[in-house]
C-alpha cells in the first residue's frame, strides 16, 4: 500500500500518537528507529514526537544532529527537494514536535512525561547492555516500556530484518510470529498483528500463533482473508529458546508478545519473556499490553 493510498483502510489509524525518544548520538540503528517510527506517525496521520532526554539545557541542543522529517521523506520520494517544512503537514497530516527534558535519568523523565502525556505507541532503538555510552540501552528502553505500560516497537541492533527501509521507506512486511498463553491475555495482540498486517503489509501476510506446552488456549476461527494467511504451532520446550527458533523458522519480520507488566508472562523463568526474546531477536518486537485493544 502507497502511503497516500489509505482509503481502503476504513479503520485507519493503527495508533493515533507516536513518541520516539531519543539522545544526541545516532547511528544506524537508531535511524532504523526513526524511520519505523516516522512511517507509523505518517500511515496513521497521527502526533509524531520526537524527545530528547539529556543533561543538556533545551537552548543547548542541535536539532540538526537529529534525523530530518522532511528529508527523510524527501528521500523516500514522498516530497519533492526543497519542500518547505510545512508540506509535512500539508500533504499528509503528520504533526510533528520536537521536546527536550533536561535530566540525567532517562527512565524516570521519561515516563514522568507519559504520565502528563500519554501516547499510544513508544518506538525505540536498543543498542546492547554492555559497553553502552548511551543511555538508550536495552535495561533502559525496557524499563521505560515496563513502567510506561504503553506499547512499544523495540527495534534491536542486532535485527536482521526491518520493517521499513531508512533508505527509501518501503515495507517489507511478510512473516509476524505471537507467542500466545492462557495469561496474560493474547487477544489484543491478535488482533494488532491483523491491523499491522492490513497496514504494513508487502503483499501477502503469515501470521503464525505459537503455543508452547501441552495445554493450548482456545484460538478462534478466523475469517480468510486474500491477503492474510493465519495458522497455529505447538512447541515443547523452554518458552525463550521456542520463541526464537520458531521466529527463524518462520522468518519472522515482527515479534507481537502481550505483556502483563510484572505477572504472567513478564516474571516468567525470573523474568520478562519478552526481555528475553528482546535481547536475541533478529527483528523488530512489539510489546502489547494485555488490556490495550485496537
């Protein structure tokens, strides 16, 4: 789907608010970032915010050291070269601020802003634990989805498999992997995997539900579909290490887990799942929680 062609969508938008946080260094990965976080923000014609978090005061810091919206879609060919900042808007509806908070624990001023700002969708990079300079490592980035309770898009250093390209914005969307249980519950998380199928989608879209154990959860029937292809898989075996390999089986281009905040399967094996599965995904992965519905 073009992102000007939405009219077959009637029940755009997936989110209707987007915050990417970030600090002053970039580097690919945190591009890949942004340009998963700006291609949501523009499908849906949704507030796209971009915060920095840093000891810096606001009048200290370089917006240029940022990704450009206007370039980035200069660059996907979406808008002609040299388009004035206001054909962002003008031409698709994407509200875009810039915020800074001057502080030295990421964590805490980030969510302190969700609680006075909520939004419906956190996009963050995740550079690795060890050896990080920056503050957006993978402890911070979960704990900021943790307390945050708000779904978030990780998108992992390691990710061998992108959903949108930084170079020119198109989406490579075949294969979603959701682990599903008894708890918490999977059902929101179906359905965000349906919606972001519809949205995202390169053609035709698999969307494999994955039970590990004996006992399997009722799964509904679900409607055919041309462009969507739904089947279920059992596995026997440590929940993490299943995850994994049914996402390289499958060739997963995107993880959908539900997530209970500290019960269920958040504390399962003395800790989140989805943390685990985070730190060795080859894709991206979106965190649900349990009660959020589309």
């Amino acid at each position: 789907m073009d992102y000007m062609q939405k009219d077959n969508l009637d029940t755009m938008p997936l989110v209707s608010s987007v915050l990417y946080p970030t600090d002053l260094e970039f580097s690919q990965v945190s591009d890949r970032a942004f340009a998963h976080a700006l291609a949501i923000a523009l499908l849906g014609e949704t507030q796209f915010t971009i915060l920095h978090v840093g000891p810096e005061h606001e009048s200290d810091i370089d917006w240029t050291n940022y990704p450009s919206v206007r370039q980035t879609l200069e660059r996907w060919g979406l808008l002609e070269t040299g388009s004035p900042q206001s054909a962002v808007f003008d031409k698709f509806r994407l509200k875009v601020r810039k915020m800074a908070l001057r502080s030295r624990h990421p964590v805490k001023a980030t969510a302190g802003f969700l609680d006075h700002e909520p939004t419906d969708l956190i996009v963050l990079a995740t550079e690795g634990r060890e050896g990080a300079t920056r503050w957006l490592n993978r402890s911070n980035a979960e704990a900021i989805a943790r307390w945050s309770r708000t779904m978030t898009l990780f998108v992992p250093t390691e990710s061998q498999r992108d959903l949108i390209s930084l170079k020119d914005g198109s989406r490579s969307l075949k294969n979603i992997l959701v682990p599903i249980d008894w708890q918490p519950d999977w059902t929101g998380a179906v359905e965000f995997a349906k919606r972001t199928a519809e949205i995202l989608g390169d053609g035709k879209v698999s969307i494999t539900l994955l039970h590990i154990g004996e006992s399997q959860p009722v799964v509904p029937e679900f409607q055919e579909v041309s462009d969507l292809n739904w089947q279920v898989e059992t596995r026997q075996g440590e929940p993490v290490e299943e995850i994994l390999l049914a996402a390289e089986k499958h060739q997963a281009d995107l993880i959908i887990m539900p997530t209970a905040g500290h019960e269920g399967i958040f504390d399962v094996l003395r800790g989140s799942t989805t943390e685990q599965v985070l730190r060795k995904a080859s894709c991206p992965l979106l965190a649900i929680p349990a009660n959020r519905k589309s």
